[in-house]
C-alpha cells in the first residue's frame, strides 16, 4: 500500500502521526478503450490548445480563470490555505455513529500509526469501541477539504471515512415523490413480515461482484472462437396496477424468504 496523506490527527492535547490508505480497490475488470476500424488501442494526451503539442506532467500546473486571466497555484498555496488542516485531523467533536446517515459516507481509508504514536493510536480506538462514539473533523486531501469520521474498525484499525459536506447533498423536492399517504394496515402488516422473515445478521462475505466474474468468461469463450448469444432480461414494465397484497403473499411463501428465516 502507498500512503496518500501523512499527519497526525488531534484527539484534545494528544497528537497521533498517522498515514492514511485507502481501504478499497476495484474489481472492475480494466477494459482498454479501442478504434473500432482496426482496434488499435485509443491514447489520451495532454496537448496544449494554442500549439498542438504534447505537455509532459512536470510541465502542468494548475490555475483558477480570474476576470480573463489565470491564477497560478502550486504547493505551498495550498498549504499557506489552511496550515494546520493540511497536516493535522483535529478531531471537533465526538457523535453515536447511528447519527450520520449513509448518504453522506464517501471513501473508507486506513489509519496507521507512526513511530511513537501506537500508544495513543491504541487508547483512542479502544476508547471510541468503549463509548461506542466515533469522532469527526475536517483535513485537507489532495487538494480540497474534507470531513473525517474516525472510528474502529474489526477492533484492529482505526478507519477514516470521508464524508461529504452537508451543502453537497442535492435537495429531492423535485423528485415526484409519492405523498405521505398511510399504506393499508394489512399490507404494512404483511411488509413487517416479510422484512422479519428476511432478517439476518449482515454478512459482508455472501455478497461478491459475480457480473466481473461472469464478463471474464464471456472473454475468454470469445478468445476460444465461441459466439455468445445473450438472454435478454424482462423490461420493466410500467403503467400496471400493482396487487400489493398478492405480492407480498406470493414474496413470504417463496423459498427464498423460508430459507431466511
């Protein structure tokens, strides 16, 4: 793994050296972009609009266009923006993780202590599984603010997940979002039941990305000279008058459900 930031995060007057890792990788399979005609693989390049030419990386920089003229940045812009934020995850406050909803979770990272900070780093994960708390604050990464909720992780490792800002999140006001009509008590019966019968410990490993899986050998019967004929799922259909009832009753009686419970 390779570090993309290096700091420490502020829990009171206790500063704990860190390096942060991301925490996930892909699995999508990583398809190369081809001409049609021939394929001969497709090439992005830097080039500069008024010559044409190709720009090598260390001669890019970034800019802001400012009344018709670019502002030129570099590093130590960056830091001179918020000092202490581009090295230091000072932590504000400290929440129930129940109260930070989903929608604002973004990326999951890694902490690891540095030398002289595994004491620390210990007691502040051992401290939050304690309290069932996790704590947040704000850093710099790669360029751009962020917020970081700091929580333990498999009572081994302490996670950093960033979260996005409140202003981020889009208003749904213009979603046709069906009225806050009360559902037929027989039917919200019936849902309660299925969702009990369906019930069951979260286990991260029964879910894996089988559709990779399913693409790779479609890959290699095309390698082998093999034509792939595709079944073609079911449109959704639309318009239709929909027996809750009759669903949900078909749903609690599948095997499915039975198995679940």
């Amino acid at each position: 793994m390779k570090a993309i930031w290096n700091g420490a995060i502020g829990f009171g007057l206790v500063n704990i050296p860190v390096k942060i890792y991301s925490a996930t990788e892909t699995t999508k399979l990583d398809l190369d972009m081809l001409d049609k005609s021939d394929f001969s693989n497709i090439r992005f390049k830097r080039v500069n609009e008024n010559t044409g030419k190709e720009v090598k990386w260390e001669n890019i920089v970034k800019g802001y266009l400012m009344d018709d003229k670019y502002i030129i940045l570099d590093e130590e812009d960056y830091e001179a923006a918020s000092p202490e934020k581009s090295k230091i995850l000072s932590i504000d406050q400290f929440v129930k993780e129940s109260e930070v909803d989903s929608v604002y979770f973004e990326n999951p990272y890694y902490l690891e202590p540095q030398k002289n900070g595994e004491n620390a780093y210990r007691l502040l994960l051992k401290a939050l599984a304690k309290t069932g708390m996790v704590g947040v604050g704000t850093f710099v990464l790669r360029e751009s603010e962020a917020i970081g909720m700091i929580r333990p992780y498999n009572d081994d490792v302490l996670v950093l997940n960033r979260l996005r800002f409140a202003q981020e999140i889009r208003d749904y006001s213009d979603l046709k979002i069906p009225a806050k009509k009360e559902p037929k008590p027989a039917e919200l019966k019936m849902a309660v039941s299925l969702i009990e019968q369906l019930s069951q410990e979260f286990d991260p490993e029964m879910y894996k990305d089988t559709y990779s899986e399913a693409l790779m050998k479609i890959i290699k019967q095309k390698a082998k000279g093999k034509n792939i004929k595709a079944k073609k799922a079911e449109p959704a259909k639309e318009g239709k008058v929909i027996d809750l009832m009759a669903q949900l009753k078909a749903s609690l009686q599948s095997p499915k459900s039975k198995n679940a419970s």
